[in-house]
C-alpha cells in the first residue's frame, strides 16, 4: 500500500510497505507505509500491542538482533534498511533524533547531563568541548530548564521526571535533526508537566524546522498537536488522514471505538462505550479482518480475506474496511454503531448527603517521614512533609476522587487509611471504628469491610495461583471453610466483574489487562465490603479496555451499595466516575467538593491549571483553548514554600500587590467554604471569583 503523493514535494520520511518478523514468525509490523513533510506532525495511535513503537525502532534501525525488516525507509530519498551500522550511526541524531517513553533508561546515570547532551553535539559536528558544553546550557534553556547552567551540571537522577523528559527533547534536537520520533513522551507525566513537554515540543520544532511522528494511545494529545493521524491496529494501518476528518468523520469501525470509549472532562456521558473483547496476539490473528470479532458492523465477507487500506473519497483519507464506503455514504459515527452499555437497575435513591452514614472520616491526618544521612552512622537531616494535616470524609454510596500531581501524598493517604493503625497525627475513622483505638480482633474483622484495588493487576494477583484460589483466599483467610460454598461464591463473583465461572482454573497469565484488573475487582468484593479503595484502577488500561472497566465499577456501586475512595492522575476518568473531588498538592489539600462545582467553577490556581491541562480529543477545541502553564517542577516535601505552598508556581500571584503577595508567603490559608455550594472549599486567600466563609471543621 502506497498513499497518494499527488501534488507534493519530495517527503523528509517515505516508509513503504515495512514488515517486522520476530522469531517464531510473530508478525509484530505488516505493511506499514506513510510520508511525511517538512514541518509536519504525524499522529500514529492504536491500542498497546499495535505495533506503534516497533515500527518506530524499525525505523530508527534499533530493533533487537534477529528481528527481520523487509520494506523501505527512506530518509531524502536515502534507504536505510539495509544500511550499515556506521551510516545508520551518522544518520542517528543528526537526520533523525528520537524521543524516548522513559528518559531516566535513555540517560547514561554516571554522567552529567550537560556532558551526554554536550557529547551528542561532538558526535556529529566539529567542535570544541567548550562550544559543545555552551550549547548543551543554551540547549537546557530552549526547553525550559531553569538554572540551565548549574542544572547542566547535574545527574539524570537529579532531575524530576518532567526536566528528565524536557532534556531528552534538548539532546534530540542538539543537531536540529530533520525529523523526530517521539515513542509515548508523556505517558508517564502528570497533566500539568505533560503540558509544559508539549509546549516544548513545539517549540523545539519551530527551531528546527523538524518533522515529528508522535506515537501515542492519548488521543487528546494528538488531537491538539497532530496534522495527520494513522491508526493502527494488530501490527497494520486501518485509518489514515487529517486529524480533523479522523477525529469527526471516522470511517474505520476500530478508530469509531476508539473515539467512543474515551471518558471526556468537556462531555460526560452517563455511560461509556467499551470496545468489547482484545487485542489478537500477533502470533495467532484470525482469519480475515483482524477485528472482525470485535466489529459490531462484522458480517460473513469480512473472515474471507484482510481488508487493503484503500481511500475514501477525495484527498488522501484511507480506510481498511470493506463497509468504510458505506459508514461514509451514511455518514455514521462511534455512536451509531457501538452499542450504548445499559446503565444498572436504580437502587433506592441515597437521599441528601448530610443523613448518609459516614464510612470514612479522616481528620488532620499527619503522616511525616524523617530525612536521613549517612550510610555508618545515620543522622536526621530533614522531615518529608508526605501528608501534613488533611480532612475529609465519604459518605454511603459515595464515590470521592483524590487528585493531584505526582509527590502530593495520594498514595501515602491511602496507606494510612488501609493499616488500620494509630496515625502519626490526626484521626482515621473508619465505618464508626476509630483506628488508633482498635484491638487486633477488631482489626482483622474491619478488614473485611475495607478493600483495595491496585493500579497494576499482574504485580497483585500470584501468577503461582489460578484465580480460583486466589479469589478463595480472602475467604477463607475469614474462616469460611465449607469448600463447596467457597466454590459457589468464587462463580458467583466472576459472573459480577463479567468473566465466566470456568475461568477460575486459569491463571493470571493467561489473561488480558482489562480481564486481570476485572479479577483484582471480584477479590476486592469477595468479602461483601462496605468501601473499596481504588489506586489509580485504570491508569495501566488502554482506553478502548478502560471503559468497560469504568462502567462495572460504576455498575457495582449501584448494584452492591459500595463507597469508593478513588486515587487518579487522569481527571477526565475523576468527571466520568466521582461525586465529589479532593485536589491535593504537596501534603495538603487545594480544593475540596463536589465534582460539578469544582470542574465547573474551580476556585484554587491549582485546580484551575489542572484542569486547563488536560487534553481533549476535539481538534477543534485544542487548537482554540487558552492553557494554564504552571512554571517549574513540584516542590520537594522535604523543603514545602512557606506560607501557601502553591505560590511558588502560581500563576495569580504575579497579579497580587505587594501586601496580598506578603500574605500568600507569611501565611498557610486552610481550606474555607465557598459561599458558590456548600460542599465546595478551597486553600487559597483570594480564591478565584468567589467570596469566601469560614468552613467548619469536619
């Protein structure tokens, strides 16, 4: 498959029909062809497993030994399948620079960064180390590294994720390459960091001209930065064109699921639609059409022969699907075509907020750590400040979301809350229980009333185990011997997170991400518990898989009466699935209330430049919102600005005279009710348009 070249100039980047064979004969990359011009952005998308980054390795020549490339690659016209190492090696850096998904593994850990980015400049122009050093510091302030020439200075380790990600843009365009890979850049960054690398990106590519592939699974991303988008999908393209005929006119029924599924911070739905089914192993693809058994528009010709990505009217718009002509001729769209999940029977409505019991009460919770030095004799140098005096609480059948930036305390809030022990400070009361004054007995039996979830299933679920057992054992662990009970109750709660009874015998391995988080869910529930903890549920999901995930917890919540404590960096999940909405920052908390009010109207700078930084999948939007970029990198909890803790990185601050800025530095504000709900508080003197009363303390 070649796309239309018709009326363009020579391409920068011409890949044509490119194959990837593992060994064993995975076909891991079939026929991948695009082009791309001078200065433009190219969105490649796809579920994990798709073959987005082999293809870029393939490209880039780095595919591991005994990995078979067939196909072309050429850059201005020169072919590099084939080539040698030592002109692969010349071209690398200098014709075509490559941005990692984790900068930590790109960066040698025993040298500066000033020296790797110094040394990529030497590698490819004839320099001096002195003009190869000074234009590493102008290269760390181009991306926006403050202090760039003590920073230059500094190890890989010593920078936080986001500056890690930004110096790994400086020494991919040290030598203003003509294209640049970026493999998943911002997967692993919080929004607002995620924000910064972006605007970065583009600034990298108006200094060099430089055309850019992004691949990606975040389709906000490519929404707001791409020109073009190819979707992929079991190692093939099914989609390619202008991100604005993908994004509002899709004619693939997989990229039509793909648009469907995504929760949106601009758009909640009541339900969301889920791709049903997986991803075929590369090694094992079904006959025909590689989605047909997911396609809800399958019919019998699609399992006769794999579809050509073929064009769909004018321009260069193409379409691997044999029906792509018809969804244009109808001109339908993901929610046409996918079938909207039906919502659960209503439970008895909960009533009014304020008569429902509490099942989580925490007050002033504490949680310090010390700093220490010395590897003989140890010393306290520090306090990390982890969580310094929050409250909140969760009512019965309520679902409050805890958000905030990587380093916020989150994580170790709910470790607190799950011990069941006597905080370091303030109060944990869980279900009417306080936990400092609990005996062990009565320990062991709240247990069964508090659950978890964890972010990654496979690390929680024993891969020694089928899952039968694995779902047994809280059971068990609980006194409930009779083995035939224990059986029914194990079918009983794979028919809840919708897996069969029979699955039981397999394990974890043996299932998909979606399916393992499913299992991570029906262990939670197997006790009858009373509040679910949920840490970050979804986040290792692909979109597509996430959705279904969403909806059952949703489902579960309604059908069992359930409370959830839900931890998340993705806000656009947070607006889809929670009542109310915590923002923390650094060890306090910013915002606090329910989720229409906080995202409709957000008082603190923080929440306000949270929620500016999520991307949205509309092109249109992306390219006309005005974003809240926030400076510079969390501060330590080590060293938390005195006063607001905020201030260091607000962007209202610099608005403020001289006496209301004095303030913000002298004095910590605490969280006051806003006269706009009264559910709704927020940590900031001058909260943004609103008038502000004291809060009673909860």
């Amino acid at each position: 498959m070649n796309e239309p070249t018709t009326g363009r100039g020579a391409p920068v980047l011409e890949v044509s029909d490119l194959n990837v064979t593992f060994r064993g004969g995975v076909k891991a990359v079939r026929g991948v062809s695009y082009r791309l011009d001078r200065g433009e952005i190219l969105g490649i998308v796809g579920e994990s497993g798709s073959g987005k980054s082999v293809t870029s390795l393939a490209v880039m020549g780095l595919l591991p030994e005994g990995a078979e490339v067939s196909g072309s690659v050429r850059l201005h016209g020169r072919e590099l399948i084939g080539a040698p190492e030592e002109e692969l090696t010349r071209l690398r850096g200098k014709g075509i620079g490559m941005i990692f998904q984790d900068p930590l593994s790109a960066f040698t850990p025993v040298y500066t960064i000033g020296d790797q980015i110094a040394e990529a400049v030497r590698v490819h122009q004839k320099v001096s180390g002195d003009a190869a050093a000074k234009r590493a510091v102008e290269l760390l302030d181009l991306v926006g590294i403050p202090h760039p020439h003590a920073r230059a200075k500094a190890f890989p380790h010593e920078f936080s994720g986001g500056m890690r990600q930004r110096a790994m843009i400086a020494m991919a365009i040290a030598n203003d390459p003509d294209v640049l890979i970026c493999d998943e850049p911002t997967t692993a960054l919080d929004v607002t960091i995620q924000a910064q690398v972006l605007e970065v990106l583009k600034t990298a590519q108006r200094e060099t001209g430089a055309a850019i592939v992004m691949i990606t699974h975040d389709l906000g991303v490519v929404a707001g930065l791409a020109d073009r988008v190819l979707v992929m999908y079991a190692g093939k393209p099914v989609e390619l064109g202008a991100v604005d005929e993908i994004y509002y006119r899709p004619r693939m029924p997989y990229t039509m699921g793909l648009l469907a599924s995504i929760p949106r911070m601009d758009r909640p739905t009541a339900r969301l639609i889920p791709i049903e089914g997986n991803p075929p192993s590369p090694a094992a693809l079904p006959p025909g059409c590689p989605f047909a058994p997911r396609c809800p528009l399958k019919v019998d010709a699609c399992d006769d022969a794999e579809p050509e990505l073929e064009r769909i009217g004018a321009g260069g718009r193409m379409a691997a699907c044999i029906r792509a002509h018809e969804i244009d001729l109808k001109d339908l769209d993901g929610a046409d075509v996918y079938p909207v999940p039906e919502p659960p029977a209503e439970a008895e409505e909960p009533g009014p907020r304020e008569e429902r019991e509490t099942v989580l009460q925490v007050g002033d919770l504490i949680r310090h750590y010390p700093l220490m030095k010395g590897a003989v004799f140890k010393r306290r140098v520090g306090t990390v400040y982890a969580v310094d005096g929050i409250s909140f609480d969760v009512r019965e059948g309520e679902t409050l979301a805890l958000v905030g930036e990587s380093g916020c305390g989150k994580t170790t809030t709910l470790q607190q809350i799950m011990q069941l022990s006597a905080p370091q400070g303030g109060t944990v009361v869980v279900l009417g229980k306080d936990s400092a004054k609990l005996a062990k007995a009565e320990r062991r039996g709240l247990r069964q009333d508090l659950q978890i979830v964890f972010q990654d299933p496979m690390a929680a679920l024993d891969p020694r185990m089928p899952v039968g057992d694995i779902l047994a054992e809280p059971l068990r662990a609980h006194g409930r011997k009779d083995a035939k009970a224990v059986k029914s109750r194990v079918a009983e709660l794979l028919t809840l997170v919708g897996l069969a009874p029979e699955h039981a015998e397999r394990y974890p391995q043996h299932f998909s991400g979606g399916q393992r988080q499913r299992i991570g869910i029906a262990r939670a529930l197997a006790l009858e518990p009373k509040l679910v903890v949920l840490d970050e549920p979804v986040s290792a999901l692909d979109v597509s898989i996430q959705a279904g995930v969403i909806n059952l917890l949703e489902d579960l919540k309604v059908r069992l009466g359930l409370s959830y404590l839900f931890v998340a960096h993705d806000l656009s999940v947070v607006r889809h699935i929670a009542d109310r909405v915590a923002v923390m920052y650094l060890g306090k908390i910013a915002e606090i209330g329910e989720v229409d009010e906080v995202y409709g109207a957000p008082a603190h700078p923080y929440t306000r430049a949270l929620l500016s930084a999520i991307p949205l999948p509309d092109p249109e939007k992306e390219r006309t919102r005005t974003r809240i970029l926030l400076e510079g990198d969390l501060p330590s909890p080590a060293d938390p600005p005195s006063g607001c803790r905020f201030r260091t990185r607000c962007p209202k601050r610099a608005l403020l005279g001289e006496p209301e800025a004095r303030r913000c530095a002298e004095e910590e504000p605490s969280v006051v009710r806003l006269a706009s709900g009264a559910d709704h508080g927020a940590a900031c003197h001058y909260p943004e348009g609103v008038e502000a009363v004291p809060a009673p303390r909860p």
